[in-house]
C-alpha cells in the first residue's frame, strides 16, 4: 500500500471509537450529582461534554438551574472545594462507567488498521483522566484498537478546546506538519481543539454527544426523529467549525482519501477553505 501523505490522525474516545452515544459520562455525572442532592438533568450534564471533567463540573456548577438548586440545598454558591469533592467522587464512577461503555463503535478497529497500513500514526486525546481509561485501554485493545499514544485530562495545562492535549500527543508521536494531521471528535470542544493545532478536523454526529443516544436506542427512533436529532448534531459540529461531518468513524474512508488528495495538493486548513 502507498504511504498516505497524512501524518498522524488524533481520536477522541467515547462517542468517537467507543461508546456509542457517549453515554458513560452522563451516568457518572448524574449519580454523582444525586448524591450530593441535586437533579442534573441530562441535557445540563451532556452541554460541556468534552472538557476534562474537572472543567466539565465547573460549567455544570455554573449554570442557573444547578446553581439555584445548590444554593437551595447548601445556601452558598459552589466553589472549588465543591469542584474537588464532586471530582473525587465522580472519578470511581466515570472508571466502571466507562468500562461497561468500552465497546469499539462499529468501523473503528477496521479505520485504525486501514490507516497504520498506511503508515499513519494513530494518537489519542480525552476529556478522561488516566485512572478513568484504566480499564479502558485493555478493553479496547482486545478489540483491535490501541493507540500509539494517549493523553487525557490532567496531563496538560488546559484541556480542550485549547490545542495543547494535541499539540503533545503530536510532539509524543514526532508527527509534523499539524496541516497533514487530522482531528476525529463527535464533540464541539474537540473540534476546536483541532482547529487552534492547525488540523484537519471531522466531526461524527450520529454516534456521540450530540445525539446522546446508544445504537439501539438511535435505530428504534422514527426516520424523521432520528434525522433530525443527526441533522442538528451535524449542524453544531459544522458551526463550531469543522471541515468535515459525518455520522461515525465507520464513514471516515472517503473523507481521509479526500484530505490526502488535498494535502498532495499543498491545501492548508487554517485557509478555512471546505469541499
């Protein structure tokens, strides 16, 4: 097989290769959140989806409907010793959520050999912390997907959408120049994420946050339903910028071809310039 001109390609993780509907998160988030007396509705939990969950719990704090029920149940405003307590709480739970949410979303392990073929080399980024993918990573790589390299919540400065979780997993992996690499994320923070590295991104909006929904529960929808909730998700992705949507990893084929054929071309992506 020929060399593919692209470089590196930078996965998310659930609601991108495992997870259909990013589902293991908004169990965590809403347990943990019950515990300590407040009703977090799903919409709330899935709205910053992506953030580290350190970010991902203050942005939930912050919005009025938590607020309020915080300052009902507690009578003062949350601060970071809130942050702390429930982030030390929801980690235990994120590690056996995410472990029951492990499996590879259909044409994951299938992409990933396909681009090793061609000599790409595969990297990841998450919103997780490190014990959170514990279980994680042997899971899916008894499924036929382990990344060259991963780098999760923590282990930079900031997290997404700031571009420095991809910008190590670039330097880790020796992958340059970020215009022959690509970004694959189903959330709109991962999306930027690629953007401020200078990346190609595709957004995937039938299998991840957007639609919020596992496989099962997204077939047995209506065709109208289930159109519309891909529609919007691909229409936020699109907004937030990316160069690409489509509704899973098991499409990006003929999407990474493309790249490549303007890669050879000498297009860049920061000239915002789409198909």
């Amino acid at each position: 097989m020929t060399r593919s001109p692209i470089q590196a390609v930078i996965f998310d993780w659930a609601g991108t290769m495992i997870d259909y509907g990013c589902c293991a998160p908004v169990l965590a988030l809403r347990g943990v959140f019950a515990e300590a007396g407040i009703d977090l509705a799903e919409v709330e939990a899935r709205a910053d989806m992506g953030k580290a969950k350190r970010d991902h719990l203050r942005a939930i704090l912050a919005t009025p409907a938590v607020g309020k029920q915080w300052v009902e149940r507690y009578g003062r405003t949350p601060d970071e010793g809130d942050v702390s307590r429930l982030h030390d709480a929801v980690e235990p739970r994120m590690q056996a959520a995410a472990r029951d949410c492990a499996q590879l979303i259909p044409g994951a392990a299938r992409i990933v050999a396909d681009l090793r073929a061609a000599g790409v080399l595969i990297g990841s980024t998450t919103g997780y912390t490190r014990p959170m993918m514990a279980d994680i990573l042997p899971l899916a790589a008894a499924q036929g997907y382990a990344p060259d390299v991963l780098v999760c919540a923590g282990e930079t400065l900031q997290g997404r959408p700031s571009p420095l979780m991809m910008w190590k997993a670039l330097v880790d992996l020796g992958a340059w120049p970020a215009r022959a690499c690509v970004k694959v994320d189903d959330a709109v923070v991962g999306i930027g994420e690629g953007l401020e590295v200078g990346a190609w991104t595709v957004g995937l909006s039938a299998s991840g946050n957007g639609v919020g929904l596992d496989q099962d529960a997204l077939a047995a929808l209506p065709a109208s339903e289930r159109g519309r909730r891909i529609a919007a998700a691909a229409q936020a992705l699109s907004d937030a910028g990316a160069h690409y949507v489509v509704e899973s990893v098991a499409d990006l084929g003929p999407i990474l071809k493309d790249i490549e054929a303007r890669i050879v071309r000498g297009e860049n992506p920061t000239e915002r310039t789409h198909p």
